[in-house]
C-alpha cells in the first residue's frame, strides 16, 4: 500500500517514507522539487554531475534555514507543479519523470542522453496533480 500526502494532511494508507533536513540554499525551495543531501542538510539536485543526484522530493516549502520534510516514496500531492515541473502547472499522467540536467530541482519526462550526464527516473504521475516518488539509483550516460 502507498501514503498518500495531501497539502498539510497524510492519510495513511501504508508507510510513508520520509526524512526531514534543512534547507541549505540560499532562497526558498518549493513543495515538489527534487532535493539532494549536503553535509548540513539539503540542496536542489541535478543531473549534470553523480554528487548532485536526488534522493527524494520536497513535501513542503521552506525557507533558507529552515526543515524540509523530504519524500523518499510514496505519493505526493502538488495543486502547482509549475516551479518543480519548470513551466507546467500539472504532470502528464501516467507519465514517468526524471531528473533534470539543465537546471537544478527540475523534473522532466525527457531523460537525460548525452554522454556524461546522469540519467536518474525519480517516479510516475499518476494523476496532473499526483506524483509516485520512487528515486533509482542514478546510471551516468
């Protein structure tokens, strides 16, 4: 069975797997980007080198200094995807998404290919506004 997250709710249908670090950029990171750890906390994560590989999704906006509860898998519900997705405002259901190379906390349906970047699947939308978090572990091109 999934968890299901939905705006400052979780209903429990199962287990849902999170970790909670503290947001160690220097802006606000939003609900929905992909997220990686630093030696202090957590920084947006991108497919242009192995270090800066995604080990989960923001649950919630957080300011510079302060918690962001990370989904390691389950579901997660987002009203806006337009800041995480890097333009739409709703995922393509049924759709997989991946790690961006060419900007950082981006998801996208267009996997990385060139040599030397990071190829990384990071889950499945199952509706426009829900988003299955299962981070793989990441192969470079």
């Amino acid at each position: 069975m999934l968890s299901r997250i939905h705006g400052i709710r979780q209903i429990k249908e199962g287990t849902l797997h999170t970790c909670v670090r503290t947001n160690n950029e220097a802006f606000t990171i939003v609900a929905g980007r992909p997220v990686k750890f630093d030696s202090t906390g957590c920084k947006l994560a991108q497919a242009d080198d192995i270090a800066n590989i995604a080990v989960g999704i923001a649950y919630n906006t957080a300011a510079t200094g302060t918690a962001v509860t990370i989904v390691l898998m389950g579901i997660l519900s987002v009203a806006d995807w337009t800041v995480a997705s890097g333009g739409s405002a709703t995922l393509t259901t049924n759709s997989y998404y991946y790690l961006s190379q060419g900007a950082a906390g981006i998801l996208t349906t267009v996997p990385p290919s060139s040599t030397g970047q990071v190829y990384q699947p990071l889950g499945m939308a199952v509706t426009t506004t829900d988003f299955f978090v299962q981070v793989q572990t990441a192969i470079i091109v």
